[in-house]
C-alpha cells in the first residue's frame, strides 16, 4: 500500500505479469498507461483514489477492482479467460470491448459513458449489470443479468438470454434481442 499515484507503465513500456497481482494504491490514484499482458494470471486493482486503465490489458485469468474508489476509468479493452468484476463506479470512453471467454464481465455500481458521442461498449462473453448504465450503444454476445436500468442514445444487442426482475427500463432508439 503506497497511499501515493502509483502508475503502471507508459505508452512505450508494456508490462507482462510473472504472478497473480494485486496493486495496492491505498488512498492514491491508479493508472495502467502500459499495455498489460496477463500470461493467464489474475490482477487485482485496489484504491480509494481514482483507478485508470489507460492502455490494453490482455490475457488475465481474471481482473477485480475493490470498489473503495468513487470512479474507475476505462479507456481502453480488457480481455480474460474468466470474470472481470467492476466493483467501483465504472465511466469508459470510446469504443470499448471487454472480453471474458468463460467468465462473466460484472458491474456492481454505475455503468456510464464520459458524455461523448463515441462512447460504445461491447461485452464479448456474459454480463452480471447491478448498477444503471448509460451509454451511446452496448452490445453483449452472451448472456445478460440485468437488476438495473439501462439507457443507450443509439441501440442496445442483447445476443443471448436475458434476466431481469420485470421492472428494468431498457430505453435507446432500439433494443435488440
């Protein structure tokens, strides 16, 4: 725990994990600004401060953030063989896609985009969505949980089954199932 920034690589220098990972940034931000290659490890990203995922992460058996943090930043794809567990408030920017192959990508808070007209999120496996999300699309290959509202300016894809409790609003200029 360093209760600094702590900062993981830069746009030149990719880091390749050797070991399950856990970064502990205490109450200092988080920034992943190197590319990440997992090597089938897992990576656990902790900090009350803001978390940022600047640069590709590939590879991980699985990823979890700890939830202290107010806002966590996507800004770039996420891939792994397993789940991906979002537990802070989560705001991407672009077009996104998380992948996990035989897991289940997980939003336990909020879900937004950063406001601008780009801001399409692709889940490529299943997706477990606890908190409102908002975006300018989502689009999702396999199976959806939805216990929250979801609220796209263009469409939503849902290409497998989807759950939710009867009383989710879908809204967006269409939704697909």
């Amino acid at each position: 725990t360093t209760n600094t920034d702590m900062t993981l690589g830069d746009s030149g220098t990719g880091i390749t994990l050797a070991a399950d990972t856990i970064l502990n940034a205490g109450s200092g931000a988080l920034n992943i600004n190197g590319a990440v290659t997992g090597g089938g490890f897992s990576l656990a990203l902790n900090s009350t401060g803001t978390t940022t995922i600047g640069a590709a992460i590939t590879g991980l058996n699985t990823l979890t953030t700890d939830g202290a943090a107010n806002a966590m930043a996507i800004n770039a794809d996420v891939s792994s063989s397993q789940n991906q567990t979002y537990n802070d408030n989560v705001v991407f920017s672009g077009d996104i896609e998380l992948t996990s192959t035989s897991g289940i990508v997980k939003f336990a808070g909020t879900l937004s985009g950063d406001g601008g007209n780009n801001d399409n999120l692709t889940i490529t496996g299943n997706l477990d969505l606890d908190g409102a999300a908002t975006a300018t699309s989502l689009a999702v290959t396999g199976d959806s949980n939805l216990a929250a509202n979801v609220t796209t300016v263009n469409g939503q894809t849902y290409t497998g089954a989807v759950v939710t409790d009867g009383s989710r609003t879908l809204q967006g200029t269409t939704v697909n199932f």
